[in-house]
C-alpha cells in the first residue's frame, strides 16, 4: 500500500518482541488473516523472553526454565493444550502450593505460621475502601511477619510496600492446578513461535505514527514501516523511553513506570549424588525472616536443587554474582541439611533479570492505586498501534498465560482494524 511518500508499506504487521504475547498474537494472526504479511522483530537472540529454558547436561528430557516454570491455572491455561500440540509433554506432579511434597513438618511452629498466614491473605481479600500497599495489611508486631513478606516478594517480585493490595486481589490464573512442562516452559513458547516469520536481533527504538497510511519505524538495522504495529515489550523498555513515539505516548510511558517489574531470580544447584536430597519437595530457606529463597528440591527428579530469589534479596544476589547467590543458598540448605551438603553442590545455571538486555525483570506489579492502568496500556491507540503482554492482563499479569490472552485479543483487534481500512 503506497505511503504517503510514494514509499510501499513493507509489512502488514509488525509485531515488536517475541515473548508470550508477541508469539500467541503471531499465531494468532496466521490462522485468522493469512491474507495479512506478518513479522516478529526481537531484540534478544531467542524466542520467549522472560520464559527461558537451559539444557541441563546428562538429562535429555528434561530442561531448567530460568523464567517462567508453571502452567498456573493449568487446566484452562492456553499452554497446556498448546503443549500437546507441539508434542512436549506436561508433568502432572503437584505444586507445593497444590498439595505436593513439602519439608517442614506438620508440628506445632508449622501449624502457627499457616495459620498466620492465612489470616493476612484473608485481610487481603476482604480489604474494602481506598487502594494501599500490601505492607499496610501486615499485624503489628506479629512474629510470623518476616515469613509473610517473603512469600510477598515470591509473588511480586518486590517488597509489600511498594505493591498494590487491590492489583493483588484482581489476580485469578483461572480454575486448575499448576503443572509444568518437562521440556522446559521457554522450550514451549519458541517452539509455538517457529512458523512466525521472525528477525532476532533487531531492537526497534522509534516508532513514527504521524503518516496517515503507514508506520515507520527506526531499528538497529535500518528502517521499516507498516500498516499495524504490536508492541509487546515489558514495562520496564517503555518506561525508560527506549523505544520512541513520535507523537509521543505518555500516557503509555506513564502506565509503564506505574507497572514496573519486580524480579525474581533462579539459581539451579547440580547435585553430585541426587539422592542426597528429597525429589519434587519444597523447602523455604528461613521460617523468620523476608530475606530467603524458597526451593524446589530435584524437581521432576532432576539432580538439582532450584533456588528462588525475589524481591530486594533478588537484587542484592543479582548485583553481587553468582558466588554470591550460591554462597546464600549453600548456607540455607546446610541449616537443613548440614554442611556436608555444600561438597554436593555446582552451579548448572543461573538468571539475572534485572540486568538481562531488553528486559530488565521478572513480571510486573502494579504500584498502589496503579491497577486500573493495565487497561490504559493495553489499549489501542488510534487503531494502528497495539499492545499486549503480562502486564495488560487485569487478573492474569505476570504470567505466560496472561501474556497469552492479551496477545490473541490484540490480534483479534488488529484483524478487525484491517477490515476498516481503506
């Protein structure tokens, strides 16, 4: 379609960034328009952004998801399905949080925890009136606090004073367990994105809106233009301007910094003798304080122990290194295990999201009164520019899933766009 230039339109739609949604939007767009010229730009090297998965040596059916791991809400999550039909298969085997395989013992300390626990999500959940952080719903004084905002920084990726208690209570993954897929979540989503034409390392840093019929668009290797354009990457690229809008977008920008992303590192631990510790059982690190990993011991019977990192911690780990982190994580096991456990343990892999390259973290949180701006990022902007990803989704951010749904939905849109289009 001529520009107003007399320059041709390249491409239909350009779809910036491969992760969960870019790749389900793609997909998407495939089967409903094939009419429709569609290209995938990524700035990284792969396909799957924060879902990422790592060989592990000696095990060939299994890989170590250094991003996303579980199929939460696994029985209506689009992936599961999806995993069938690229032949990768899911593991059934229980959550800790689904009745799996846990450590601590059921005793009196155990049963007081819970029970404290239980009673700050359940404030959570009743909480009625003005938006405020989670640390705000915290008992004064309650000895079980620390344990509490440990499990708060697993499930935003920061500390309770800077999240929202009303994004939290929007949060439904959906009916089911959580599962997980053998070969690896990241191995999924890049193998779902095989059949979308797709360009790996091409950073996209304007976006030129101000031509009627076209888009163009500035990247590290040289112009492009369209008719639609998908934007699908984190909170943490807009927010820092890194990709340009000419006109701007502040509200966009704005949305972005309100949405940032918490972080949540892994550090997978080989295992010299597996047996030296329990299959699929969950530990936390301390029962007292925030400043712990929680961890999968040989999940799917691998010989590796997973450590999970989030919040602060995550961020002190990540800036001090590796040794840092498996110095942390050799002491927590040899309070369990005692320290002969330490001869057992390697580093086999390990994530630094802060600092990963086009990314910059683990899933977005929403900053107190900030939740209803999810929509405001998800939604389209003069029918040509779109956008998706976790952190559009009101009750299903920060998962795969999530970013799923918002890439098909954006699809959708973007196919009905063109129908009106002259």
């Amino acid at each position: 379609m001529p520009g107003d230039n007399g320059t041709s339109v390249e491409q239909d739609v350009v779809i910036i960034g491969a992760g969960a949604g870019g790749v389900a939007a793609a997909r998407r767009l495939q089967a409903i328009r094939p009419d429709l010229s569609i290209l995938l730009l990524e700035a990284g090297d792969r396909l799957g952004g924060r879902a990422w998965s790592v060989g592990l040596p000696g095990a060939s059916d299994i890989a170590l998801d250094l991003g996303c791991g579980w199929l939460h809400g696994a029985r209506t999550n689009a992936w599961t399905g999806i995993a069938d039909e690229v032949g990768l298969r899911v593991d059934r085997t229980p959550a800790p949080w689904n009745g799996g395989r846990r450590l601590q013992r059921d005793d009196a300390v155990t049963q007081a925890a819970q029970q404290a626990i239980g009673a700050y999500f359940d404030r959570l959940d009743s909480h009625e009136g003005d938006d405020t952080n989670l640390a705000a719903m915290l008992e004064p004084g309650n000895s079980w606090n620390g344990q509490i905002r440990a499990i708060g920084t697993y499930i935003t990726g920061a500390e309770l004073e800077r999240s929202s208690v009303v994004d939290y209570t929007r949060y439904d993954p959906g009916p089911g367990p959580d599962w997980r897929v053998r070969e690896g979540y990241g191995t999924l989503i890049s193998r779902y994105g095989r059949p979308v034409p797709v360009r790996l390392g091409v950073e996209v840093t304007r976006i030129d809106h101000r031509h009627a019929h076209r888009i163009d668009m500035e990247t590290s290797q040289g112009g492009l233009s369209a008719r639609a354009v998908l934007v699908t990457v984190s909170t943490t690229v807009l927010a820092a301007g890194k990709i340009a809008f000419d006109p701007p977008l502040p509200e966009k920008i704005e949305a972005a910094a309100r949405l940032p992303l918490g972080l949540a590192d892994k550090l997978f631990l080989g295992l010299a003798t597996p047996e030296a510790l329990p299959a699929d059982t969950h530990m936390l690190g301390s029962i007292s304080r925030a400043a712990t990993g929680t961890y999968q011991l040989r999940p799917l019977g691998a010989p590796v122990a997973e450590a999970y990192f989030a919040g602060d911690l995550a961020h002190d780990l990540e800036r001090e290194g590796s040794e840092a982190a498996f110095s942390f994580a050799g002491d927590e096991l040899a309070a369990q295990f005692g320290a002969d456990i330490r001869k057992q343990l390697s580093v086999a892999a390990i994530s630094a999201w802060a600092a990963a390259p086009h990314i910059g973290g683990s899933y977005s949180y929403a900053e107190p009164g900030a939740s209803d701006l999810r929509g405001v990022l998800a939604a389209p902007h003069d029918e040509r520019i779109f956008f998706a990803g976790e952190a559009c989704s009101r009750s299903r951010y920060s998962t795969a899933h999530g970013a799923y749904e918002t890439g098909v939905a954006a699809a959708d849109l973007i196919a009905g766009s063109f129908s009106t289009k002259a």
